[in-house]
C-alpha cells in the first residue's frame, strides 16, 4: 500500500475492499507465494464477490523476495473468475502476465529472484 501510495482502511474485518487511492478507487490487495514469476496460482472471492475497483496481487518468493505487483481492474477479475463450490477463483497464470486487461506495477528482472524492489519498499 506505501509503495502505490494507498491508504488502508481502518477496520481489519473491512471485507469489500483494503486501500483507498487520493481519488477514492478502491485495492483489494492479495499476496500470493510462489516459486517464479511464471508460476500459476490463484487469487481467491468470498462468494458472493464484493466489488472493488482493483486487485493488487503480490507475488513473492518463498523467501519473501518481491517477483512482481500486479494490478487488475475489477470487471477482469469478475469476468475471469470461476464459481466453486463456496467462493470465486481468480486464475494467475503465465498467459496473464500479457493480458491487455493487467498492468504489471513492478517485475523483477529475474524469474527467480527480485534485483531491486521499487521504490518505497526498501528497508521495509
């Protein structure tokens, strides 16, 4: 949130959204572990799926070293997410990454170690 300048909200059981941008979109922000930057996993919507402008997915090494921040708006993640049985699943996979609908906000310069995280995350 401190990278992309976002303000978290104040609740800790806000369920629709996480962060407020100055314009007043909303993130919902979603960390993920994985083993490259090509590596499928899934981000996961209680059902059924709140609204909010934009999913931020972290993607991150087992170590914890940043692979890359991605932002996706709202009608993409609703649009390319699968009903189960008890929630909405938002697919990742290497296809994504080239999406027209995604905008990569940082990406390491190695698929399996970040070089430099970007700024505002250093130290932290």
């Amino acid at each position: 949130a401190r990278c992309l300048r976002l303000h978290l909200v104040d609740s800790n059981v806000q369920k629709t959204y996480d962060a407020v941008d100055r314009k007043g979109q909303t993130y919902q922000i979603k960390g993920r572990i994985v083993s490259g930057l090509y590596t499928s996993t899934s981000f996961d919507f209680r059902r059924p799926m709140r609204h909010f402008d934009f999913l931020v997915g972290v993607l991150m090494l087992p170590n914890f070293d940043l692979v890359a921040i991605i932002r996706v708006p709202y009608r993409a993640v609703r649009r390319y997410s699968r009903l189960n049985r008890s929630r909405f699943s938002f697919r990742w996979t290497r296809r994504s990454l080239s999406a027209h609908w995604v905008t990569v906000l940082y990406r390491s310069d190695t698929k399996n170690s970040a070089t430099s995280p970007p700024r505002g995350l250093k130290g932290k």
